[in-house]
C-alpha cells in the first residue's frame, strides 16, 4: 500500500541481510508496520503492530474479505478525513494514507495528470496496489500496540522502520532516544533487531546504505536520502 517512507523500494535489499540464518519457526515482527511493504515479502510466522488503530483495522478487515473503494471524489475525501468516528476504520485508513499526497496521513487529495495530460487515475491505482498486496498478507497477525508494549517470543527477529528524526513530523511526538534504548534491550534479550533510519547511536552499526530519491511533499519535491539498515554493536560504540 502507499505509505510515506514505504521500503517497498528497498525490501529486495534488506530482508535477505534481516533473515539470514532464520529458523523454521522464528518469529518475524514489524513493530511499525506502516504500508506492509517489506512483510508482505517475508513468509513464516509474521507479526505486525502499529500505533495507528486505523491502519490495523484496514489490514485485518482486508484478510475478512474488504475490498477498497476503487474511486473517491475529494468532497468524499474530505468528509472522511473531517468525520473519521462516522467511518469504518479501514475506509478511514484506505483514505487518509492511499488517498493522500505522498502517502502522508490525510496530507491532501492525490491529484495530477498523466505525461500526456490526461487525469491520473490516483484512487485506481491505490485500489490496484491494495489488491495485489492482500493475498500476501493473508496469514499475518496485527495488532494495534506501541513498540515498547510489545509482547514477543525471545529469539525473535525484529525489523523497525520508525519515524526518522529530523525529518517530516508525525502526529505523535516519538521519543527516539527511547526507542534506541529499547533496541539495545530486545537485543540483550536474545533478540536479532534491526533498523531503517538515516543516522544511528554510536553503538549501532551500518550494515547496508543505498541512496535513494524521494518525493515527500508539494513544495519540497524530489528529495535525496541515504537509506540505510542498522543493527545493535556494543563494542562498535565502547558500551
């Protein structure tokens, strides 16, 4: 699905680094699960969370059977986004991430023309992409959580994709020297963590980077970022 800061781009090259050497069995969790762009490429026991109770009740009313809607007008657009209690929430999560510019939580109505200016078909295409992906997600359990409530097996591999610091802000405010804390704590548990971010603590080491452009918004528009995948080295940073 469409999502602001998707890794469907880079999933080809993170997920074998991230599940090499995986056990039969091994739990695979994505405590910011977003779009679903890498997991919906991972088999076995898969577990998925997000603090967006929306968005889990989109992915789990997908596997009952939803389908999405395949147009919207913005007047729709913005009675959903203006009244989201009067919704479904997996109405409310197509619509407030598919729908929008970017893939930004109701960032406005996708709109543009094709290359030979002919109105793009945003909607369709966000109903197509959701469609594709379904099949892919059929056996995969969500749940609505923060990452530092989660409850997961030791031994588990562990693949975060959090709001990036220094970049665009989230509705939520999001304590990342926190979230390094627990990274460092899931792996002393006997876990195998990892995480997509720009920069990372000294302790954690880069085990992947790709250059990758970006567009996040109207009026920054293409943007360069050096995606990169981190995990957890105590000795790299002396603690």
């Amino acid at each position: 699905m469409k999502y602001m800061g998707s890794k469907a781009r880079i999933a080809k090259y993170i997920l074998p680094i991230i599940l090499q050497d995986r056990k039969p069995q091994q739990l695979y969790i994505e405590p910011f699960c977003g779009g679903c762009n890498t997991i919906d490429k991972v088999e076995g026991r898969r577990l998925a969370t997000d603090s967006n109770h929306f968005l889990i009740g989109l992915y789990t009313s997908l596997q009952l059977g939803w389908d999405p809607p395949q147009s919207l007008t913005e007047d729709e657009y913005a009675q959903i986004k203006n009244n989201k209690g009067d919704y479904p929430n997996e109405l409310v999560a197509f619509v407030g991430f598919a729908c929008s510019y970017a893939a930004k939580w109701f960032g406005g109505y996708c709109r543009g023309k094709t290359n030979d200016g002919r109105p793009r078909d945003y909607i369709g295409e966000a109903y197509r992409n959701v469609m594709k992906q379904k099949p892919n997600l059929d056996n995969v359990c969500f749940a609505v959580g923060d990452y530092n409530k989660l409850n997961f097996p030791e031994e588990s591999i562990i693949y975060c994709d959090p709001p990036y610091a220094n970049t665009t802000k989230y509705k939520d405010a999001f304590d990342h020297a926190e979230f390094w804390r627990w990274c460092r704590e899931a792996t002393w548990n006997g876990n195998r963590v990892f995480v997509s971010e720009y920069n990372a603590p000294d302790d954690f080491e880069c085990v992947w980077q790709k250059e990758i452009v970006s567009s996040l918004t109207k009026n920054t528009g293409a943007k360069r970022g050096v995606e990169k995948l981190f995990k957890y080295a105590p000795q790299k940073g002396g603690s």
